[in-house]
C-alpha cells in the first residue's frame, strides 16, 4: 500500500461527514505508523510490513514509501484495549501492547515504531505528531 493510499484511506476515515457504520468510527480502529531506516539512518523505501493481532492471526499489511514512512490501520476496537500486536519487517519483529483509553471515542488510536537497523524503537509520545504530520489534523 502506497503513503498516499494509506493517507487518502485515513483521511476519509477521520474526516468523513456522516460515517457508513461504525466501522468508520475512530474507535473501531488502531494505528501503527513510523519509519524504516537502514543501519546507517536512511530511509528504506519499498519494505513491506506485517501488523498482526497475537489473538486472532489476523494481518495488516504495508509498505514503506520514499521517505521509509508507513501507517498500517488495523481493525481493533474497545475491547481490545491491551491485546497484543506482533510487527514484522523482513526478519525483525517487534512485540507491541494495542495501548489506549477504552473510554475515550475522540482521539486516534495507536503507536508509532521506527526500525533503526535491526532495532525496532516504540515511540508513543510522537504517534499524535507524527499522525498530524502525516495526514493533518488527527481529531474530528
């Protein structure tokens, strides 16, 4: 999936007048996003990645555009508050914990994890920032 399928995809999901179902609603979904760098610091372009949720096998798939930047959008909804996610990029895997506010309808969901090399870095504290970056304003 292209940065621009993935962005024009969350974008419509975020932004969206009348939602469909609930399906659209920002609680019926998780977001991984980050970048994929080489040992060296530069951006992999054209790596594709796996999100899978431990509890069921289910895979979300993506890929890396020039930048090395990825947003993988995974159905998870309140009641998967702690469920346990696996990302694969090639041979590195990186175990993550689906953490948020069950409670909360308004704010976007999920985690940014940057690949530096062979280490996989979780940093949640930009995910908001990052998300803002990438496809503008991240609350409806």
């Amino acid at each position: 999936m292209t940065r621009a399928v993935a962005l024009g995809l969350l974008f419509v999901l975020t932004l969206a007048g009348t939602p469909v179902s609930a399906e659209h609603e920002v609680y019926y979904r998780y977001v991984v996003l980050g970048f994929v760098k080489d040992a060296k610091g530069h951006a992999m372009s054209g790596r594709e990645l796996e999100l899978i949720r431990d509890k069921t096998g289910f895979a979300y798939l993506g890929a890396t555009d020039a930048q090395g930047f990825f947003l993988i959008i995974a159905r998870l909804g309140d009641e998967s508050a702690g469920e346990g996610l696996t990302l694969k990029v090639g041979p590195a895997v990186a175990r993550l914990r689906a953490s948020f506010d069950p409670a909360n309808h308004r704010d976007d969901r999920g985690t940014r994890v940057d690949l530096e090399g062979a280490n996989f870095v979780e940093r949640s504290a930009l995910f908001r920032s990052t998300l803002v970056d990438a496809v503008g304003t991240a609350q409806r």
